[in-house]
C-alpha cells in the first residue's frame, strides 16, 4: 500500500473518536452559537496594517470528492486553519467551488459543521461552482437553496471585513475586505459563470473602494492548459461555463475570456483570480499595459485518490510584494514541491 494510503488510515483512527465528539458539540451548539474561548483572526483594519507585514490567504480547491465519503478530512482543513490562524496571520480563507458533489443536505451539513469551526474565529468567502446547484454538476437552474440554508446572508454579513452581497437574500455573490501590509484587499467570490449584472456590481463595489486591490475567486475560470475559458476562439476546451446554458436555462453566463474583456483587463485593482473546476493544477500571469500583472492560478485535487488527500493552498504574500504560493495537506502532513505547485509570484 501507499505511504498515502497508510497515512490516511491511521489519520482516520485517531481522529474518529475526535470528530464524534465534535458532532456532539456543534449539535448541541446550534448554528448560530460561537465559542468566544477560540482566539479570533483580525482581518485588519485601515491604518492598522503597516508595510512590512507577511500575511496569508488560504484556499480551498474543490472539496466536493471529501465532504460525503470523508468528511474528517474536511473537518481537519478546518482545524488546522483555525490552529494556525494566529502563526501565519491568516486574513481569510476563500472556496474556490464544488465545495459539495450533489448539493445534498448532507454534504451541506458536512460544510456548514467544518465551517462553523472558523465561524467568528476566521473569515471566509465561498464560490460556488457547478456541483453545488442542482443537477449533480449539470446545472440545472441558479437555485441556490441549498447554500442559502446553511449560508444565508445574516451568517456571511457576520464575517470580519464584510462589504456587499449583489442579492439581499442570497449571498453567492459577495465582496470581503481586509487588510495587510499596509493594503487594503478586497476579495468577490462569485457564482458560477457569472452574468452581467454581477460583473457591473463587481465593477461598482471596486469603483467605490479606488485604492484597494482586488482578488476574484469564480469556480471555472483556467482550463487544463492554463489558458482562460474562452467559448468563441476555442471549440477544443471542455468545461466551458456556456456549455451549462445551452438552453439559457441559467440566464447567461461570461467565460473567463469574457470576464478578462468586460470587467479585468481594464481595471488595474484586479490582482489574483483564483479558480478549481478542471482537474490540475496551472497558472497564467497576464500582462496589461500601464498596469500591474494579473496572476491566475487553477488549483483542484478531487480527481485523486480520497477525493484529493485534502490538499490546500497557502498563498503568503511577502512585504516585498512577492506572493509564496505552497500546497499542503493537514492529514498528511506534506507539501507538494514539484513545480505546479510550490512557486513564487513576483510583484
């Protein structure tokens, strides 16, 4: 057997006991009850950060392979965020989609009890991807019940750094601020394949906040190859947003291409998007005249074996502008070093 294998399974004893109890607890807590005992993250304030700060921004790749067949895994992505919120100054955690596989209200169960680990504690921003609407990946309409359950707009607002939700009664679309470094950053998770209306609230929120930087977290965006989603110039790609809106059963949708041409080539705020959706693992740094670079990064684990070993990705960014981009396990214990997934953005 695996080294993998082995880790897994004598992860998975020690921690069964463990996850039984924390079930008790969150039950008997009720979900909007918090722990006050549990140091909480400080997403920053303006004034607050000076240059010179290192600080951190987490992300979670499709989880949909680990929530139902084991979710200790999930649960421990949680823990280990939690525990080392403090140690790497962890501003926020951002879901890059498919959070579930089925949108069932178990898997959302599952979601809601691991984050309510981070609840008051560390702020987070979830995207949804196609897996977490109806149609076991199809999409088969923008019905967002199951998220707006376990996620409705009262528990997003209480995030640290909250800004704006484009829905009143749905918050799949939400902008978060924070600080660090002596930046201000503002985070959009968005739905999947977003419309036009939510590029225009996209643009208007960065319209209203002119000094702040900008990270878009959207479900599909990169394909395998690294190059953006581009339904008009590349009938070769797969997994194109606009092949779930054949019928316009979802009201339109903007490829990534089209995201690039409406809303991210012309407005320099726009720094980092982040994105699953296809399985690998890619970048792009494009350029824009007279403005900085835009780094895009593709990240999903959920084809490998345990829906992915639970691998996240830990984006620290240096006082000197460079970003240390590191792949890690919390069960296993392990970064990945090979080259697509441990590597440094310049400025």
């Amino acid at each position: 057997m695996s080294s993998e294998h082995d880790a897994f399974m004598t992860w998975r004893l020690r921690r069964s006991i463990g996850l039984r109890l924390l079930l008790g607890v969150l039950s008997a807590a009720g979900c909007g009850e918090f722990h006050p005992h549990f140091p909480r993250a400080d997403a920053g304030r303006d004034g607050e950060t000076p240059p010179g700060e290192r600080f951190t921004l987490v992300a979670l790749p499709d989880t949909q392979g680990i929530v139902l067949p084991y979710p200790e895994m999930f649960y421990a992505q949680a823990y280990w965020i939690r525990d080392k919120a403090a140690a790497l100054n962890i501003k926020y955690v951002v879901h890059e989609g498919d959070i579930t596989n089925d949108a069932t209200e178990e898997e959302w169960r599952t979601v809601d009890h691991g984050f309510r680990l981070l609840d008051e504690r560390v702020p987070y921003a979830l995207a949804l991807g196609n897996h977490d609407y109806p149609g076991g990946g199809g999409v088969e309409s923008r019905d967002t019940s199951g998220f707006d359950a376990r996620f409705p707009p009262s528990r997003v607002a209480n995030q640290l750094g909250f800004v704006a939700m484009l829905d009143p009664d749905s918050a799949v679309n939400a902008a978060y601020k924070f600080w660090g470094n002596g930046q201000t950053w503002l985070i959009f998770a968005l739905e999947f394949g977003p419309r036009d209306n939510v590029l225009s609230w996209v643009a208007e929120v960065l319209a209203a906040n002119p000094a702040a930087h900008a990270i878009l977290v959207t479900h599909a965006y990169l394909f395998v190859d690294g190059t953006r989603f581009d339904a008009a110039n590349r009938t070769d790609q797969y997994s194109n947003p606009h092949d779930y809106d054949i019928d316009g059963r979802l009201g339109g949708v903007n490829d990534a291409e089209e995201m690039w041409q409406k809303l991210i080539a012309g407005r320099p705020q726009i720094r980092f998007v982040l994105c699953g959706h296809m399985h690998a693992q890619a970048r792009l740094t494009s350029e824009r005249p007279g403005a900085p670079p835009v780094h895009q990064l593709l990240a999903d684990y959920q084809h490998e074996a345990y829906g992915g070993y639970g691998y996240l990705r830990l984006l620290t960014f240096e006082p000197d502008g460079r970003v240390v981009v590191q792949t890690y396990s919390p069960f296993l214990d392990r970064y990945r070093t090979d080259q697509d997934n441990d590597f440094i953005l310049g400025p």
